[in-house]
C-alpha cells in the first residue's frame, strides 16, 4: 500500500492526517438520535475499509490490527456518513448502531459522568454476547 | 501538583486514563441539538480546571499550553457534564455553545463530509472575530 497524500481520499475528497503514528481518533455518532456512541482509532486502511462497505471499521490498539466493530458481537455500524474535521485529523461516523456500541451491554461506551453516575441505557447482556 | 491516581476524580468518581503522553481526547457535543462540535485533547489540569470553573477547558497540542476555549473568540463553553467511556480514556462534554465551536466561523469542527461537501452552518465570520 502507498503512503502517498494522493491515496487518502480514495476516490476524491479530504486528505485525512493520520499524522505520526498513523491513526485518528474516530466518533461514532448515533445517525437518528444524536447519540455518542463511542470513540475508537481509525487508520487509513480501516478508513478504506469502512468507505468501501458501508461497515464501521477501526483500528485496535491493543490488539494491534484492523477490526470490524461488531464482527464477534454482532453489533454492526452500518455507516451513514464519514465526516472530517477542520485540521482533518478527526472523523465523525454518523452510524446505525445494531444492538449496542459498548462491550459492557451498554448502549453508549459514554454510560458514567466523570463523577461516577450511572447514565447510559443498558441494551444486551455481555456474557450472552461474548461469553 | 502530584501525579497520583487518587487525584484524579478531584472529588471522586472515576480515575480517568491519561496514559503515556498525559492526553485523553474529549468531544464537545452540543447539550441540547446534540450536534457535535469537535474534538480536542485534555489534560488532568485541563480537566480539573473544567469541573471546577464549568467552563471547557483542552489542552493545545500545537501551543502546549492549556486552553480555554473561546479565551480569545468569547466562544465559551458551558460545560453541564463530563462523561467518561468505558476504559475511561476519552470524555464526553456536554456544553451549551456560544457562537461557533469551529475557528472557520462553522457552528461544529466537522463541517464536511469526507467527499468534501459542505454540510455544517456557518455561524461567524472567522475575520470579524480572530482578525
């Protein structure tokens, strides 16, 4: 694959800066309620990916790889709209979100206040899902 | 200033993530339309100045200085909320805007699609305010 500038639109558009380590940080937002869903890292590939299948692709971390959110879970993001910020070094997925976005059954990966309130409705049972 | 986990919930509630490079990013979402306006980065400093002033507070990257946004444009953000995620590495403002988020003058920082197409409001001419 090239690193060339050229290839980040993929088809025309905004060059997204992925920057030195490669990756941007990426907001899924519910398309129809508003909702944050949750905040993950996207790569060039996984940006590729998710434009070419309509499908929310990220890039784990930790496990190091590209990741189709929902694959295990089943709890797909079927992708509305990619947006771009103004310095292009973030993404708004505008998404629907089958089942819910967090791995603890919630809905939202944003359930708690920073002062520890449990807010975020719960959508599914994880040790049904992963366990 | 101590680097300790116990500082910081300031107060209680959860100890966020600030990791290797003492940054979490956080998305300012509009508390009442739920438009999101942007994605900065924060600091344990930026954070606590936030809680304790109600006023959204990042820290610039580009500056490496704390930041209090809309210091220079009067385009303040009240902050009603701070949410955390799940792995308590990325925080959710909830913040009743004035103005624009968005130095172009747009109401939010993504403004545009992917392709390239506008979709955001310009709320501000960018001359009138930082010129």
């Amino acid at each position: 694959m090239s690193d060339t500038q050229a290839d980040a639109g993929s088809g025309g558009g905004i060059d997204v800066d992925f920057g030195e380590d490669g990756l941007v940080p990426a907001v899924a937002q519910d398309a129809d309620t508003g909702e944050v869903l949750m905040l993950a890292y996207v790569n060039r590939e996984a940006l590729e990916h998710t434009r070419e299948t309509g499908r929310a692709h990220y890039y784990s971390r930790s496990r190091e790889e590209l990741w189709e959110k929902g694959a295990t879970s089943g709890h797909t993001q079927m992708v509305e709209e990619v947006r771009v910020d103004c310095d292009a070094d973030a993404l708004l997925y505008l998404v629907d979100q089958t089942g819910g976005a967090c791995h603890t059954g919630h809905r939202s990966c944003f359930h708690r206040t920073v002062d520890g309130d449990e807010v975020g409705e719960r959508v599914f049972d994880p040790d049904a899902v992963y366990g």
